[in-house]
C-alpha cells in the first residue's frame, strides 16, 4: 500500500497552508462559539463548514491536477490540529479524512466514487463511514452486513456525524449465486434518506454527533470491490489514525497553553502557585510530551510512502505514544486547575473530553499496541536471511 503521490507537495506550499488556518483559527474558532454550537442543529456551524468549501480544505482528497492536496499527511495533519487545538464541531474527520481518503482511493476505478469526492469538496453532500458493527470489537472485527442484487441488510454503530450524513460509505460482503464469502469485503454508498434504512442518533461524550443504522434491503451502489476493498479501507483507516494523532496534538497544545497561563495568573498565599517549583517540573513534562507526540506524528508522516510493515510500525507507535500523552496531559491540566477544570465553563473539561473520544474512535490503546509489536515482528523477520541460525533452529 505504498502511496508515492504524499511526497509531490512542497514544503513552502504545505507550511503556507498551514499558517492560513491557523490563523483562521484564532480569528473565527474561539470557545464561546463551540459553547454556543454544541446547543445547536445540526450542532457544528454550517458557516464555517462553507468556509472550509469556499477555502478549499474540503477539496484535500483530490487529486493534485483537480486542485486538491492527494490526502497530503502534512495537510491532513494542519487541518486536524485545528479541529483539535479549537474543539472544531464541523464533520472534518467523517468527512475529509475517512469519507474523503476512501472515495479518493476508490476513485481510479470508480466514476460515482469521484462524483461523489466532488460533492464532498464542495461542501454540499455530507458523508460518513459505516464499518465497525461491534463495541467491543471497534473497527477490527468481523463484518456481518450483507449485500446482495445491491441491496444491503445488516447493522453499524457508533457512526461518526452519521447523525447529519446525507449518504454512508458501508462496508459488507457480497452475497451471489456462489455464496458468502466472509474473507473479503466490498464498499457501498447507501442514500441515507430511503425507506430501508433506521438511524438512531446520539451524542458522544465530547458533544459531537454520531448514529448507528440498520439496513433492511437498502439500495446500495458499489464502490470498490472485494479483489481491492479491504486493502483501500486498510490504507483509509491507516491514514485517519495519522490525522488522530495530529487532533490530539493539537488539543494538548491548546491544554498546556491555557495550564500555563492558569498556572501563572492563579495565586495563592500572595504568589502565583506557578512559582511552585514542583507544578514547574510537572509543567516541563507536559510540553515535553507535547513535542514527543509532534516528532512521532512527523517520523509517521515520513514513513507514508515505504513498505507496510514499517508505515504500520510508525502509524501504530505514533497512536500509541498519542493516546498516553493525551491521557497524561489532559488529566493533569484538569488536576492543576482543580475543581474549575471540571466545570462546563471552562474549556480544560471539554478538551478532557475531546482527548478522551479521540483515544477510542479507532481501537483503543491495547490495540494499536498490538498492531505496533506485529509490524515489529514483520520487520524484524523481513531482515533476517533464509540461512539466519535463529530461522534454522
């Protein structure tokens, strides 16, 4: 699953990309909007979902020569640390990265799967991912969805922004006169406005939308096939754990910030409680955490376009590394603002929960950990030779 085209941007481009919304952050994002938002229909701001359109961050899965960014890891990774360091409630990852990258992909062979990428950039069709079918399982287990003479049956859950999702991207397997075959998979887009298909929406804990669906006899049209599907959702999955990693880099960034500042400005017995040499030595260890996690996202974004043992190594250790540091950071912002960080006011609490919904929307910790220490096996078999004394005995 190599993917050379991730190496043809510039570095002037991509870092001028990046300082513009950046700066569209901290001119148009700030908490008391998200407050407001959350307590909104369809609960992000279809304001700045235009502008996104309008500035052309929607068109990022296109191809370069339609004026997109090829799904970029650097570019993914600008626009996932402003959905994170400013709580962004707009469909950026159900959209851009997971739809976005999956149509991209299917699109070489896939004239409805480029449509559709089109209706994507512009901004006017919203889409979602529908794979995982078990809680317990998350995206890695068995897909039970059918899907026969076009029409799927089954169920997904935990669908994220399948609550405003004008159509699904659904995985299942195809069903024909020579039976199931469970061993690969075909991906669909299902019309979410049809009768055969039931949505039950939810929120999760950071306040954003999600759904799951059952399918009865929903019309289905396919979009990438069983010979190339699970190799094309495995690549889509492993660049949206990329684009997780920056999100929650860019969510610490904005909770050692405001625990500086907090740290500084709070004062107690006459003094800043900051001057407490020990809060400094706790402090130190964030922001060291924090530049951490910016290294493994930059070593992940480097190892895009080499073999899958090594992409899967950096992309699993990245998210690995990702998830602990979050954890630490956030808990330890909330501790050292005290009761207040706990409170709905404040925004420590809402990015605690933001961190929280990232650590698991595509397998918890334990199971990258195990992706992580395979791709190392596979790296380390791969260099040892046929005569090896360790492979003989």
């Amino acid at each position: 699953m190599n993917d050379s085209t991730h190496s043809i941007l510039d570095a002037e481009t991509l870092s001028l990309f990046a300082a513009s919304v950046a700066r569209y952050g901290r001119d148009k994002y700030d908490f008391d909007q998200y407050r407001k938002l959350l307590r909104s229909t369809p609960g992000f701001s279809l304001a700045a979902w235009k502008d996104y359109a309008d500035m052309g961050w929607l068109a990022a899965a296109l191809p370069l020569d339609q004026g997109g960014f090829d799904s970029q890891p650097a570019a993914i990774a600008a626009l996932m640390r402003y959905a994170g360091e400013h709580l962004a409630l707009e469909p950026l990852f159900a959209n851009l990265v997971l739809s976005g990258r999956l149509l991209a992909l299917c699109a070489p062979a896939s004239g409805a799967a480029l449509d559709r990428l089109r209706a994507l950039a512009s901004g006017k069709r919203l889409f979602a991912l529908a794979h995982a079918e078990d809680l317990a399982d998350g995206v890695g287990g068995q897909v039970a969805t059918l899907c026969s003479a076009g029409r799927v049956s089954g169920g997904k859950v935990v669908v994220l922004h399948g609550d405003v999702a004008d159509e699904l991207l659904v995985t299942a397997v195809v069903t024909d006169e020579h039976g199931t075959d469970h061993a690969h998979l075909a991906i669909f887009s299902v019309d979410v406005a049809q009768a055969g298909v039931r949505k039950t929406v939810y929120k999760l804990l950071d306040g954003r939308g999600a759904a799951s669906f059952e399918f009865d006899q929903a019309a289905a049209n396919l979009l990438a096939p069983r010979e190339s599907a699970t190799l094309l959702l495995a690549q889509t999955l492993d660049d949206a754990r990329m684009a997780l990693c920056a999100e929650a880099h860019g969510a610490m960034r904005a909770l050692n910030r405001m625990t500086l500042a907090y740290l500084k400005d709070r004062r107690q017995f006459g003094r800043p409680i900051g001057s407490n040499q020990v809060l400094q030595h706790r402090m130190v260890e964030l922001f060291m955490l924090e530049q951490e996690v910016a290294a493994v996202i930059g070593a992940a974004q480097r190892a895009a376009g080499q073999a899958e043992p090594m992409r899967q190594r950096a992309i699993m250790g990245a998210l690995t590394h990702s998830i602990t540091a979050g954890r630490q950071i956030s808990h330890e912002a909330v501790q050292m603002h005290g009761g207040i960080g706990t409170t709905d006011e404040l925004a420590v609490g809402h990015y605690f929960k933001r961190i929280m919904v990232i650590n698991h929307l595509l397998g918890d910790r334990d199971a990258h950990l195990d992706a992580f220490a395979r791709a190392d096996a596979a790296l380390a078999n791969a260099g040892r030779g046929p005569l090896d004394p360790a492979v003989s005995a």
